[in-house]
C-alpha cells in the first residue's frame, strides 16, 4: 500500500470539498480555533509517519483522551472498572443525565462524559497526586515529554461545565462517585484539556494497533487483553450516538473529541489522526468523518 500517495489524494480531494459544520463554541477557547485546520498523520507499526496539512499544528483532543485515562483505570484496576461502568453504546447524547437515571447512576460506558468521570474517581481513589500523575502517564505512553494540560482550556471548560457537574454530583447521589466531587471533576476537566499534534496522537495510540505496546519501544502499556477490548469499546462507543455511522462507514476502532480530533487503529497495521475543527451534527469532526470513510473505502482495510 502505498500511503504517502493515498494520504494525500485523499486529502486534496477532500479539502476540495465543503467544509460543513460549525466549531464547537459551549467551550469558549474552543470557539476561537480557526476552522480551516486540515491535519492528518497516520503512524504504522514500525513507526514511520505520513502526513498531510496541519499535521504538525497542536490542538486540544477533548474527549479523546478518554480512551488514555480508561488505559491507566485499567492497568490499575483490570476488570474490577466494570462493577462501576457498562460497556454498551450509548444512543444518546454523550451529557445525557436521562440516562443516568433510569440506570441508576451507572454509566453506559467509559467514553461518555459520565463515563469518563467515573474513570477519575477510580483514578483518584488511586493516585496521590491525580492530576500530575495522570499527565505523566500519557507522557510516558506517548514517549514524549511536552505533552501538557492547557490551563486555558481547562478553565474555559470549568467556567462552563455545568452539567459535567451535575453528573458528578448526580452519580455521586447513587453511590457511584467515592471521592470529594470538586477533586473528581477538576481532573476531569484536566483531562479534557489536553492538547497534541495529529503527529503526536497518531503515535501515541500506536500501542492499541500494536497488541498493547508501545511503537518503537515495545514497552507493555496494556495486555494484548486489555488493549483489545479497549479497541472494543473505541468500535463501539466512541462516536457517541454516531458510533454505528462510524462502524458501518469507516470500519475501524477510533475516538472522536470536540475539539475536531478522531483518531483510529488498524490492529496490528497502524494507527491514524485527523483533525478538522468544525463539527457535524453529532458532534463529530465534519472532515474528519469524511476523510477516513474515503480512506478506508480506498485501501480496502478495515477490522471487517
């Protein structure tokens, strides 16, 4: 396969096309990106990189880094996580508190944003200085240094995170949250502030392609175990209520955020990063979705 060829025909003829949807304005930084960004980078297993437009532009992945705090939740815990969280699709929403409720505070799943809290608290219930030991744990599986929280995102998200916080305080009415509710959600704000290059996320999701461990390295991040029902749950669930769409269109396991960023895996072939800021209306990356349907229908790979 020739993917430096693939990559850019398929970003030239995607660029040629409208770019539909809107930047995502409830998070006010997010609101001030410009909506013309265009990256992509796909990383094989063996660690070469192709790439495309903004590839080399930082950007904040959101939700994305859901998928990274499951990682160290389960590393931590394995399967215990599952007596707090389900692993179904969600159909909803990824703020639903409807939900929540006629599931008594339990969670569809780990990639939605009462989801993911959940993950905090079990993080918090295990690490001493969360926050800190959080970042350098995805610094550790990114094999890079720079990866940081944006204190900027992070506050714009609190100054607006309203029914963040009535999940946390919702969940915590059933019994579900265990710690202090403003530590839990603080580092779920955090998290949701990280930023990384398409560069960087590409290969830092190169363990979930590569049987659990890390490219180049081969340091064990997950158990071939682990990393393959993370990859389950990505093919499930981590389109939120647009995640069948993505099965159906795209064939791979990926992540979307907010922030315009998806990024997906082929097992044992390689992992791949889009950005394009401005969303459909699922909260999706417009381009992004486009893009890697025309890719996969093009290289003929997919897990299916």
């Amino acid at each position: 396969m020739d993917c430096h060829k693939i990559i850019e025909d398929t970003y030239a003829h995607i660029l040629s096309k409208e770019n539909k949807g809107a930047v995502a304005t409830y998070i006010p930084e997010l609101g001030k990106v410009d909506p013309a960004h265009f990256g992509v980078c796909l990383t094989t297993n063996d660690g070469t990189q192709y790439t495309a437009g903004d590839a080399y532009s930082p950007f904040s992945i959101q939700s994305i880094a859901k998928v990274l705090s499951l990682s160290l939740a389960l590393s931590l815990e394995d399967t215990m996580i599952w007596q707090r969280l389900d692993v179904e699709p969600s159909g909803s929403a990824f703020n639903s508190l409807v939900q929540l409720e006629s599931e008594n505070g339990i969670p569809r799943n780990p990639l939605i944003n009462a989801g993911a809290i959940v993950v905090c608290d079990i993080l918090c219930s295990h690490l001493k200085d969360p926050k800190k030991e959080l970042i350098g744990y995805i610094r550790d599986v990114a094999n890079n240094d720079t990866i940081q929280y944006s204190e900027t995102i992070a506050q714009s998200e609190k100054s607006n995170g309203y029914l963040n916080v009535a999940l946390v305080n919702f969940m915590k009415s059933f019994g579900n949250i265990k710690n202090d509710v403003e530590q839990v959600i603080d580092l779920y704000f955090y998290l949701s502030s990280i930023e990384m290059t398409c560069c960087q996320l590409s290969k830092t999701f190169g363990f979930l392609a590569n049987g659990g461990k890390q490219l180049i390295t081969n340091k064990q991040i997950l158990t071939r175990s682990q990393s393959q029902r993370v990859n389950a749950i990505m093919q499930t669930c981590g389109f939120y209520d647009e995640a069948g769409e993505f099965a159906y269109k795209v064939g791979l396991p990926g992540k979307s955020g907010v922030g315009g960023g998806i990024v997906a895996v082929l097992p044992n072939s390689y992992s791949i990063s889009v950005w394009s800021p401005k969303l459909n209306e699922k909260g999706n990356s417009y381009r992004g979705m486009k893009f890697l349907q025309l890719f996969t229908d093009t290289t003929r790979e997919t897990i299916f």
